[in-house]
C-alpha cells in the first residue's frame, strides 16, 4: 500500500488560502501596521494635492482664510483651534498665497484622517476584553482574540481606509480651506483611543480640541461614549481624566481675548459673556432648524442618496453586512455607532444650511468605514471556505478594486485643480468698479472671496465692499465703522436710529419689524446718497433686487456682473464691463450647486444688458446679449421679454 505524504500544515494552508495570505507574513507587529497607515496617509496625500484647489473657493472659505491669516473671528461657532492651526500654516513657506497653504493645510488633515481611520479599524478588529472576576484584580486581563487573522484585517482596513479617502464629501473639503477636515481628523484620533485598547485621557485630550473646531459634530460622540462607559470596565471614566478637556475647551478664550483687541473682521463681538454665549452657540443660526413633514422627508431622502454616493453602490451592501456581523459579535460596538450615527443624522435633518449639509455627516461616514472594514473582513474570511481557489482570488481581487471604483466614481467632482471660480468672480467684480466706489451684494458667494481677495491679497482694497445681509448685526455695524470710517460717518444718524432697533431685536425685548426695516433701509439708502454727494459710483449685486426699497430711487446700468446706480438713465448705453466666464465654459471644471448659482447670475447679468440695450432700440446687440446669457444657462430663457426669444 502506498505511503501517503502529508504536506506540512503551513503548505497546506498556502495552498487553501488565497494568494494574498501566507501564515509566514508577519502582519501583526505594529511597525507594519503603522507602515501601512503612513503609505495610506501618503498615497491620500497625494491625491488631494494633485486635486488641490489653487486659490480661494467658494462658500465660507475666504472668510476662514481671512480670519486665519489675521488671527480674526470668524462666522460661530469661530472655530478658534482651526483659526490658531490655519493661522501657523498660512506662515509657512511653501505656495504663493495663505489661500494655497490651507488648502494644503485641509488635504494634510483629510489624509491624516484615513490612516487614523486604518489604525481604529485594526483596534476595532481586537475587542475589550472581558474581564473574569478572579482576574480583574491583576494587572493584565486574559488577552482578547481577533476574529480574522492578521492578513484579513490588514487588507481589510486599507480598503476601508482607502475608499473612504476617495469618498465624494472628505475628498470635496481635502482640497479647499474649510474647517471640516481638521475636525474629523481630531475625532478619528478621539475614537482611535476611545475605542478597542483605551485610553480616555488622549481621548478626551483631542476631543476637547475637537470640541474648539466643531463643537455640535463633536457632541454627536457623546451619547454612545456614555453607554460605553457605563458598559465596559475598560473605558472607566475617572473625574481628573476630565482634566485632559480642558487644553481644548480653554481654546475658546481666545475669542473674547481677540475681540476686546478689536480685530478687523470680529464677527459677533464675543467680548462679553453674553456675546461669547451667542456666538458659542450660534444664535444667529437658530432659524435654520426645520420642523414641516415634508422638508424632514426630503432632506433624509438626500442623506439616503449621499450615503450612497459616499461608499458607491458597491460599499453600501458591505456596510450593511458589517453592521449586521457587529450586532453579533461586537454588539457594544455596534450599539456605539448606531447611537452616533442616529445623532448625527437626527441634527442634519433638522438642521438645514444649504452649502455644507454634507458636511455635518462626516462623523457618520466616519464610522461607516469602520463597519465596512467589518464587512470586508467577514468576506474575506467567507472566501477563505471557497473550494473554487479561482473564484476566490477573481473575487477577492474585484473587492479589493473598491478604491479604484471609489476614486473613479468620484475624481471629476472633486478635481478641483482649475477651480478659480471664486477668484474670478471677485476679480472680476472688483475690475469693472470705479477707483473709490461703493459695492453693495447680498451674495456670500461674492463677499466672502472678496474679504479675502482686498483684506488679504491686498485687490482693489480702494473699493468699499458691504454686505448688506450682515448689515443686520450690530457687530457689523461696527466693523464697518472701524474699517470705513469716513463712510459711516456720513451716515452717523441713520446708524444710531438703526443700532437702537437692533438692539431691542438682538436682546429679545419687543421690538417693531417695520421699524427695523424702515431704520435698515433708511442707513443703505444714506450709505448710497452719500457715497454719491462724495462723486463715488455705487454698485450693486443682482440680489439686492429682493430689497426693493434699498435705491429705489436710482436707475441701475449694467456693467460686467453688477448693476451701476445712477440718478438718471443715461444718453448712451456706455461699455458693457467685462465678464471672466472661462471657469463655466472650458469644461475643465466639474460645477457643483454653488458654482452653478454663480453662473446663473452670470447669465442674468448678460439678459439685463440685453434687456438693457433694447432701451436704446438696439435689438440685434440685444439678442447677441441674450444668445451669451442662453449659452451660460439655458434656463434664463425665460427671463428674456417676449418676441425677442
């Protein structure tokens, strides 16, 4: 009979195993893992700065440069570590501009942000042990068992790491200044020692910092930090582990500190303990809560969209499956995220803020890469059964294509290395403006790149620029006196009229609509007759249109893509101004929602000079006007006059 010879147990497993796994890898020593984390924080370092938007963008980020650049207070909650963080980066000595170096400074965090995320899965992957009573008086507790070998989690975390770091929104607020990257960095770091092997003073540490850039994403965390707590005896909280908050949490001095300097731009005036309290607390932002059946049903149908697009339709069935394989075996864990989760997303229906809803989810999406690392090990490990050893490595090598599906999915939307619309746009405005002239906009989209553009680069710093929505603060009210003072001056009655209305308003004591109004309109109007007693143009937005009383009495021309105020219409049309529209039409540039309100007021701007020219019976330059406005944006269509379509 024929001796059979066993091979030896390793050549066995090499055999049954995927090509990806060897017995022989030494996978679980911590150099490894950490390698692996710095080669994730590199490749996705490396993708953001190749995606890097150049200069400034669109939304709340010239405010923040703004701010950062010059250690001001920004918008509430006034992120004061982000401005502190921003202001050292903006000094140093790489890029041309501070609007450059934050962007870079947002694509360090989002990459330091998934090699975090790497290093959480892999604690993850290793639960809190539970302690028997005989031996929870010795030092070491009975060593927890993994639930894969090291291969699986390994491979495992870098394809969650990955994907997520090509995800649609981290990637979208990697390549532009904005405050959201820093935050989640901090809360990866927060779970990172939170969770798995904890330590709670390097937890509460970075939370407290968290605390200081976002404190409401960072509460989220706190509901499922508290039933862990009560749950397990390894994340006992002591009352001087409370201590490690308090570098974050003392971070918030800075703004009462900054603002009784008087900054240039100090927005709220948090100088005193109520003010603090507003701005802490964003009392100006209380009205953006939402509470109609209908708007709640739409917003969490664009979250269920959003998650979807997030993960793509590939990693959204591997999240469900790590969810359902966490409920089982890590149920503390689970309940963990589920608790945040629900949090975070019950805050993002109520609360609605159009440019950065997708924003407030990133804690979420945070922890969704967690439970699809699970459920990419549960496959793993279910592929490891496969008899067919070929069908194992074609799908094991397909799940393993998730990131090249992620960042194939995601990479137009988020190439933002053309992205000059915001710099154009305040450029362009500021060109076709009269040395000395008066600017009045109610478009953020406009202000905010111009805060930075004149207070920063030093554009056109001639031009005063007002914000009229923001004319609606009293702490506005005196940033304009301290930066435009001969300007406020003309107006000093009407400022006095109007800040004793404010006041009742901001103070919650009765007040008169109609007399805020009356007294806010009165103040524009005089900021308008006087700038032109002074022989200074006057300019204004296309939405200033929705305050039909602010210079009312001036006939407005249209010059390039803002309105002159005149007393008369002129005898002659004069030049048409200039419009930069390469950003919206050399295709090189994905243009998302707010990008394409600015082309929409590109688009009217050209059907008004239509409209305009057809005062002085010029048709046919007319309709070259209203052809150009059509091919920005077809659907201005409509705004032309009838017979002239």
């Amino acid at each position: 009979m024929p001796v059979r010879v066993r091979p030896p147990p390793a050549l066995a497993i090499a055999v049954r195993a995927p090509c990806w796994y060897h017995p022989r890898m030494d996978l679980d020593r911590p150099v490894f893992r950490w390698t692996v984390a710095v080669a994730v924080a590199v490749s996705a370092f490396a993708l953001y700065l190749a995606t890097l938007a150049p200069t400034v963008a669109l939304v709340d980020c010239g405010e923040l440069i703004f701010a950062a650049a010059l250690l001001d207070i920004p918008h509430p909650p006034g992120t004061p570590f982000y401005v502190l963080v921003g202001h050292l980066f903006s000094r140093l000595p790489w890029g041309d501009t501070p609007a450059f170096r934050l962007n870079v400074m947002s694509a360090l965090f989002a990459a330091l942000t998934a090699a975090v995320l790497f290093l959480l899965v892999l604690r993850t992957f290793v639960p809190p042990p539970v302690v028997p009573q005989a031996a929870r008086n010795k030092r070491r507790p009975p060593a927890p068992s993994a639930p894969w070998a090291p291969a699986i989690q390994i491979r495992a975390g870098l394809i969650a790491a990955l994907t997520y770091a090509s995800s649609a929104t981290l990637w979208s607020y990697a390549t532009v200044a904005e405050v959201y990257t820093l935050h989640t960095a901090l809360l990866a770091l927060v779970l990172f020692f939170f969770l798995g092997r904890t330590d709670v003073r390097l937890a509460l540490l970075f939370f407290g910092l968290a605390l200081a850039v976002h404190h409401v994403s960072a509460l989220f965390l706190v509901p499922g930090a508290l039933y862990l707590v009560w749950k397990s005896p390894s994340h006992s909280l002591k009352p001087k582990h409370l201590l490690f908050l308090f570098p974050g949490v003392l971070t918030y001095l800075y703004l009462p500190i900054r603002a009784l300097q008087q900054p240039l731009l100090n927005w709220g005036n948090p100088s005193t303990i109520e003010r603090f309290f507003w701005h802490v607390s964003g009392k100006q932002y209380r009205s953006n809560f939402v509470s109609d059946f209908d708007t709640l049903l739409s917003r969490a149908w664009f979250f269920a969209k959003l998650a979807a697009e997030e993960f793509s339709v590939l990693g959204l069935p591997l999240i469900l499956l790590g969810l359902y394989f966490l409920f089982f075996r890590y149920r503390k864990l689970f309940v963990f995220i589920a608790l945040t989760v629900g949090c975070n997303l019950l805050y993002a229906l109520v609360y609605d803020i159009s440019e950065d809803n997708e924003a407030y989810v990133l804690p979420s999406f945070l922890l969704l890469g967690v439970a699809l690392a699970w459920g990419l090990g549960y496959l793993f490990q279910a592929l490891l059964s496969l008899r067919q050893r070929a069908v194992a490595i074609f799908l094991t090598a397909g799940i393993c294509l998730l990131p090249v599906f992620s960042l194939w999915s995601h990479y137009d939307e988020n190439n933002h290395r053309h992205y000059l619309v915001a710099h154009d746009y305040g450029l362009n405005v500021l060109e076709n403006l009269e040395p000395g002239a008066l600017l009045l906009t109610m478009d953020w989209q406009l202000y905010s790149p111009l805060l930075y553009l004149q207070g920063v680069e030093r554009h056109r710093s001639d031009v005063v620029s007002v914000d009229v929505n923001l004319l609606r603060r009293s702490w506005y009210v005196a940033y304009l006196k301290r930066q435009y003072p001969e300007m406020m001056r003309s107006a000093a009655d009407e400022t006095e009229i109007y800040l004793e209305q404010l006041d009742l308003f901001e103070h919650d004591r009765p007040y008169s609509p109609n007399a805020i109004q009356q007294a806010f309109v009165g103040l524009i109007n005089r900021l308008i007759d006087g700038a032109l007693q002074q022989n200074r143009t006057v300019y204004a937005t296309l939405d200033l249109s929705e305050e039909p009383a602010v210079g009312a009495p001036y006939f407005r021309v249209p010059v390039g893509p803002v309105f002159q105020l005149v007393r008369a219409q002129p005898s002659e049309p004069g030049p048409p101004g200039r419009f930069r529209v390469a950003s919206f039409t050399d295709g090189r540039l994905h243009l998302d929602p707010v990008m394409l309100r600015v082309r929409r007021n590109y688009a009217l701007m050209h059907v008004n000079r239509g409209i305009y020219l057809t005062l002085y019976g010029r048709q046919s330059e007319a309709q070259e006007w209203y052809d150009k406005g059509i091919a920005l944006d077809p659907e201005v269509q409509g705004m032309i006059p009838r017979g002239v379509r």
